[in-house]
C-alpha cells in the first residue's frame, strides 16, 4: 500500500472508533459539559504516549513571535466540535446528530476552494448539493423545540468540524507544527472549560465512568491520532468526506443496544447525504482523483 491508500486505511479505522460515540454517550448520565472535560482528560493517555507531550502552538524565535493561525483555529475548533456534539446527543438521537455533523463537506468544500486553493469539481459541487437536502429532511421530522436544538448543535458541530479538518490541511507545510499539537491542545482547552461542570455536578456512577473512559481513550485519544497521521496525505474534503463508516455504523450501534430508532425523514435523508458522499468517493477513485 502506498502512503496515500494507508491514509485511506487510518481514516476508515478512526471512523469506526468515532462511531461508538452514540452509544457509549448512552451510558453516561452526567452534564454532556462536564463529560466532554472528563473524557478529554482521558484522550490525553494515548496522544501523550503516541506523540510526547505537546509543543507550543505558539513558536517564539529570538525576538521575533511567530504566531501561526492554523493551530490555534484547530484547537478551538476541535474543542467546539467536542462540546457541540455532546450536547447536541443530549438533546436529539444519536442518528440525528451524526448524519447532521457529516453537513462538514458543504463547508469543506467552500472553506478548501478559498483558503487552500484545492480544486473543487462539479461532481463535489453535486455532492454538497445532495448533502444540503438530505439535511433539510431532518428539520421535516423534529418541530418539537428539543429535536430542533439538537439538531442546531449538530450542524454547529458539522461546521467546526469542518473548520478542524481545513486548519490541520493548512498545517500539512508547515515543518514545526505538528497536527497532533493541536488536537492535544484542543483536549486540553475542553479540560479547562469543562472542570467547573465536574466540579458543580455530583460524581456519575461507575458505568458513566467507564462509558466516559472508554469515550476518551478510544473514540477521541486514538481515533484522532490516526486522524491526525492521515492528515498530510488527504484533501482536506476527503478528511470529511471518507469516513462514511461513522455515520452508518454510528446509529446501527444506537438501534441495536439502545432501541433508539430515528424517524422516517431522518433514515432518508440520512441515506440521501451517505449515498452522495458514497458515489463522491467511488466517482474519484474511478476516474483516478487524488486530489
């Protein structure tokens, strides 16, 4: 395999680990801020031991500050991606917020075309496309206020982590600054922002806790170490756009051990914004994009 096919491999393998975020959020039952600060703290383990401890975003070379954008934008992005999502899972279904977050390539693609100057082709332009009216059906099936906030985070969440996944491209050059710094900042800040939540709210049990450990370890910690080694050999679209495994295998899991099954508009429009980023993928490795 090639390093680029390997990237490929890493992303599909995070996506999978990504995907038990809906179940594994069923089992705790604490404040989703404080679970989002606790479960940071737990993807610092495998980050620190696959990359050391984490470098200063911000590099300070003789007298002269060196203040890269990139970085800092990727940790507060990854942090509002981590916060959004939670909550919104607190608020509507697990399949809801999922299929909502994965709204990221109608970003991306704007976001890549202006800041990176990647290509965007007509077949992507269709696939954001589709991605939008998939969308829309999920707003058709929740009008009770509850389902329309979560829903609202979920594109929040869709929108920072589109964010994320453009701020690691523009770091792909940049020799000093390594993407994992980033994401462990990112941790970190969710670290500080959540600990008055776990301090206020009392201690969850032991399930919540496993749940909250297992969420940290291997759905954020080493899920996002594979992300950030695939980030230097992918567009910045295909970081969003390849891990359709997540946002199939995300409600299955949910359906399967929680019995929580989405509504009729929301299974067609999930099926609609999978089948066009499906037919996205398929189409370039077809025709040979790589690009």
């Amino acid at each position: 395999m090639n390093i680029r096919s390997k990237s490929i491999l890493l992303l599909f393998i995070a996506a999978a680990l990504w995907s038990t975020a809906g179940y594994l959020l069923i089992l705790v039952d604490w404040n989703p801020l404080a679970v989002t600060g606790a479960s940071s703290l737990f993807a610092l383990i495998p980050m620190t031991i696959m990359f050391g401890k984490p470098q200063l975003i911000w590099k300070k070379t003789g007298t002269e500050h060196k203040r890269s954008i990139a970085p800092i934008m990727a940790a507060v992005c990854y942090a509002a991606t981590l916060f959004t999502f939670v909550t919104a899972n607190s608020l509507t279904t697990a399949a809801n917020v999922i299929m909502l977050q994965y709204t990221a390539p109608v970003y991306v693609a704007f976001m890549s075309a202006f800041l990176l100057k990647e290509r965007v082709r007509k077949q992507d332009v269709f696939t954001v496309a589709a991605v939008m009216a998939g969308m829309l059906l999920f707003f058709l099936g929740d009008m009770d206020t509850r389902g329309i906030w979560g829903n609202l985070l979920a594109l929040v969440s869709g929108a920072t982590f589109a964010g994320l996944a453009v701020s690691l491209r523009i770091m792909k050059n940049n020799t000093e600054l390594r993407p994992a710094d980033a994401i462990m900042w990112g941790n970190i800040l969710c670290v500080a922002l959540g600990l008055p939540f776990v301090i206020y709210y009392d201690f969850p049990g032991m399930v919540s806790w496993l749940g909250i450990a297992l969420l940290g370890i291997f759905q954020l910690g080493l899920a996002y170490c594979l992300y950030v080694k695939a980030v230097k050999h992918v567009t910045a679209l295909e970081l969003t756009l390849i891990p359709i495994i997540e946002p199939l295998l995300n409600p299955v899991l949910v359906a399967i051990f929680a019995f929580q099954v989405p509504g009729m508009f929301a299974i067609i429009g999930g099926v609609i914004v999978i089948g066009a980023v499906t037919w996205n993928l398929v189409e370039k490795h077809r025709k040979g994009i790589d690009t």
